[in-house]
C-alpha cells in the first residue's frame, strides 16, 4: 500500500497541531510498513492508492485523483467552524443551499461544498466536528470516522514521572488572537496568579505577540519562550493545572500533553471545549468575556487545582493512531 500526503498550507508557513499530526502519520504508518511520500505537485510520474488530504481539498482534484484510480482520504479540521452557535450553523446550511441552487457551478466548486459526498473517507478529530460536517455540508455518513489525537510513548512516560508541585498555572500554544493569549495574561495579573506561558508566535514582529510581552511581569505573566522535550515536560510536571482560551481547537494537542501529565485543565466555555471534555471531573470551563471577568474564574480554579498522579483523561500513542488510520486505508481499498 501507498499512501500520498498533500497538505495545501506549507508547515514553514504555520506550525501547529495539523503539521504534528502529519508528520507523526507519515513516520508511523512507514514503521508499519505502509509506503508513505509527500505530494510531488511537479511530478506525473507519481503513483500510489491513496491519496490523503489534509484539509478540504478542490472538489476537481478529488474527481481528477478517483478517475485514475486513487481511493482519497481526509482529515480535516473544522474547529472554527464546529464552535459556532446552532443559530449561525442553521444560517451558514441556509446560504450553502442557497447558494447551491442559485449560483454558478464554477462559483460553488471552487468552495468545494460537495466534495464530502464524494471523499472515500473523512477523519475528524473530535465528534462534534464530524455532526457539524454532516450538518453543514451534508457529508456522507457512512464515511466518517473519529480518531484523536495521540503522544509519542516517550512523552506519556516523561509526563507521568514524579516532580514537586510549584506555584504556577501553565498554558501552552501559538501566540495569536485565536488563542487568546493577551486575554489570559491580562486576567493572570488581574487575579495575581502566576501563568507560565509555552509558546511562540507565527512572526515575532507580530503586533499581538507585542502586546503579550509587554505583559511579561516575570511574576505573574511569565514567559520562558517555546519549550520542546524534556525542558516542556518539567514545565508540565511542576505546574498546578493547565489553562487553554482558546476560541477554537480540534481536539488540542497541549491538552492531550497536560492530560498525560495528569494536570486539572482550565478551558474555554465553547464548544471545542464542553462538547469533548464536558464528563471529564478535572476539566472545568471558563466563559469569555473581559479580563476581570476571566480573572475570577481563573482564580477559583487555581486555589484548588493540583496534579494527579494518573492521566487526566487516556492518551493514545501515535503509533496506535496510525494504526487506526491504516485500518480505515483498508477498508476504502
């Protein structure tokens, strides 16, 4: 079997979750023994069985990739999309139908509303994404399939090795407006509790990241800069709880890293949040709104937040998720 990647935003352009995943795929499925390569957009000589697509892909490519053959795979991230008000998600289906029937077809191609009825598989992350899929652009049902995210063996173990307890919140991510980052470092001061902020932003000239570090108190807004390996497992390890405001995610890899970690999360009261972590006893939701409003939630969860010596909810390893993956490769050939 051979499996084909295209990924339509290049990972030199915007790192994130979509680029681990990717990249822990394409390692996991080789060590399985499947044959895995890039898109080569250059080359007509490439071959292969499936083509798996990361994001939504033109609905021309899809019918271009079946009629020589190919099986095609998504795995896509709606988050953005899912975490929108039933009002506004009956409003969007309303204008895609509408648009559907009164629009040009090359208008409504480019969008590619309707290559869901004609993907082999598509792979959501998180269920509530998956219902949105099928609910806004009526996405084959039969063809849906849900696979979290996962961690490298070696990581779950670092996370769960034993560390005394420090005094600080930690939050891990992008620096940039979806994240809500400014937001978080206004309530901490607000509140007076300390927040260790892993991360980087997409530039550094970017003015949102300048507004963050002009937060930077080293007190309570601290920033050590990005954090990989071993120096992030400590972070994790000696943190109280995690804290994640995101206004949307697909499943959030940091989360899974401080799960493993067996920390309290502290998240955002919306959708990508409540509708996956909601039975979860150690994950809490704080509505957004303004800083001080922020600041007391953030509060109440930092008096009584402290690390467990188990998971906060089950991890998978990357291996297992690839697993998943080539037995959904199976089935479609």
């Amino acid at each position: 079997m051979k499996v084909v990647f295209s990924n339509s935003m290049p990972f030199f352009l915007a790192h994130g979750g979509m680029q681990t995943l990717t990249e822990a795929l394409m390692r996991e499925l080789a060590a399985l023994g499947v044959e895995v390569e890039p898109e080569r957009w250059w080359d007509d000589t490439q071959r292969g069985d499936v083509l798996h697509y990361i994001g939504r892909p033109f609905i021309a490519n899809v019918r271009a990739a079946k009629g020589k053959g190919w099986r095609v795979a998504l795995t896509e991230n709606i988050g953005q999309t899912a975490s929108r008000s039933r009002a506004q998600l009956l409003a969007q289906r309303g204008l895609t139908e509408f648009a559907r029937r009164c629009l040009p077809g090359g208008f409504t191609n480019r969008l590619s509303w309707d290559v869901y009825q004609e993907l082999d598989a598509m792979i959501y992350i998180v269920e509530h994404e998956w219902e949105t899929a099928k609910f806004l652009f009526r996405a084959n049902p039969s063809r849906g399939h849900i696979v979290p995210h996962g961690l490298e063996p070696e990581e779950i173990a670092g996370l769960a090795q034993a560390q005394s307890e420090e005094d600080y919140l930690v939050s891990m991510g992008t620096i940039y407006p979806v994240k809500n980052t400014v937001l978080l470092a206004q309530a901490a001061r607000r509140a007076c509790v300390p927040v260790v902020f892993l991360g980087k932003p997409y530039s550094p000239d970017d003015p949102y990241f300048r507004e963050f570090q002009s937060l930077v108190d080293n007190k309570y807004v601290r920033y050590p800069g990005f954090a990989s390996g071993a120096e992030k497992w400590r972070w994790l390890r000696g943190a109280r709880g995690f804290v994640l405001l995101s206004q949307f995610e697909s499943g959030c890899i940091a989360a899974y890293e401080a799960a493993a970690a067996g920390l309290p999360l502290l998240l955002s009261d919306l959708a990508w949040a409540n509708k996956v972590y909601n039975n979860i006893p150690a994950v809490r939701f704080a509505p957004l709104g303004s800083a001080g409003s922020v600041a007391a939630s953030l509060q109440g969860f930092y008096e009584g937040a402290h690390r467990a010596a188990k998971p906060t909810f089950p991890i998978r390893s990357w291996r297992e998720v690839a697993q998943a993956y080539l037995k959904i490769y199976e089935q479609i050939l």
